[in-house]
C-alpha cells in the first residue's frame, strides 16, 4: 500500500473533525470548571474558618478540663495518687492533655489547565501517501 483509501482519506479528516470538536469540548467543560471552583472558593474558605475557630474553642475547653482534672489530683494524698484509682486518674488527665487537634487544610487549586490537545494536528500532518525515491 503505497497511499491511504479515499475511505481512509475521509476517515482521517472525519476522526480530524472529530478531536477538534473534543478538544473544544475539553477546553470549555474546564474553563466552567475553574469559573465554579472560583466561586466556590470563598465558600470553603469560610467554612474551614469556622471549622477552625470552632477547633480552637475545643483546644480550650480540653485544656481547661485537664487543669480541672490536674487540680483535683493535687489536692488528693500522696498515698491516693501513688494507689491504682491515682494512676488510672493520672491516665485520664495524660488523655485529656495530650489531645491533638490540628487545624483543618484544603489545598484549593487556582485553577486546572488545559492539558495538550495537539492530537487533532498530529493526526492531520500524517501523510497519505507514501514518498518515493527515485
């Protein structure tokens, strides 16, 4: 086979028409896409604020119950914080204290790209026939 088919030939144009059209399809989904996440975006930022702020009155209650608990403790005798009641107490403060409540993150996108959609000219650069020599 030296050239494609005049079927072939029309199947590649067809196929051509077909990734632009997609591409094109491709191009505007994501370009929605960025103008909803934009518009989103404060939305969530404002939601992981609250969230946020929230945590941090949680980190300050624990705290005041572990100092609540800690106090209790103290005034107790040496002998009732040595005894196994103290050490479970103990056990119970420890929890309370070491709490670890992180900040929630979201790496919110600026916006997503448009990947290479080159295809289309690929496809229509390939040659349909064969070169010679000599």
């Amino acid at each position: 086979m030296k050239k494609l088919t005049s079927k072939q030939c029309t199947d590649k144009t067809d196929y051509v028409h077909i990734l632009e059209e997609a591409a094109k399809n491709v191009d505007a989904a994501i370009t929605t896409f960025n103008h909803v996440l934009q518009d989103a975006r404060p939305a969530v930022e404002q939601a992981l604020e609250n969230y946020n702020d929230a945590l941090l009155q949680v980190r300050e209650f624990c705290e005041q119950v572990a100092i609540d608990q800690q106090n209790f403790f103290d005034d107790k005798s040496e002998k009732w914080q040595e005894s196994d009641r103290g050490q479970v107490y103990q056990g119970w403060i420890n929890e309370w204290s070491n709490i670890v409540l992180e900040d929630a993150e979201v790496a919110l996108p600026d916006k997503v790209e448009v990947p290479d959609l080159s295809d289309p000219d690929i496809l229509k650069d390939l040659p349909e026939k064969v070169d010679t020599i000599g």
